[in-house]
C-alpha cells in the first residue's frame, strides 16, 4: 500500500500524467482513503496551473 510520503514523492509526476497504470492506480487508491493526501494534491495541482498561467 501506498503512504503518504511515498504518494509525496511521486505526486509531481501523477499530476503530470507521468505515472504508469499500475502507480496511478496505487495513488488513486490511496487519495480514496486518505483527505490530507487528497488536499495536499489538490493544493499541488491549483500551484502548477497557477504557475502555467
């Protein structure tokens, strides 16, 4: 199972779409069970659009 700070360390590249299936699945997986994981993505998401903007 996937932990937070393993999901820390790859969350640039899931945003990104740089994962492959079976990793995106892990991450997927785990942002189902865990809010703080969901919220540190959503806030990593909104800086990288920020900053393409």
């Amino acid at each position: 199972m996937l932990m937070c700070r393993d999901l820390a360390r790859i969350a640039s590249d899931y945003i990104d779409g740089e994962l492959g299936p079976m990793d995106t699945v892990s991450v997927k997986m785990h942002l189902m069970m865990c809010g703080h994981c969901r919220t540190f993505i959503g806030n990593l998401r909104s800086s990288v659009n920020l900053m393409k903007a």
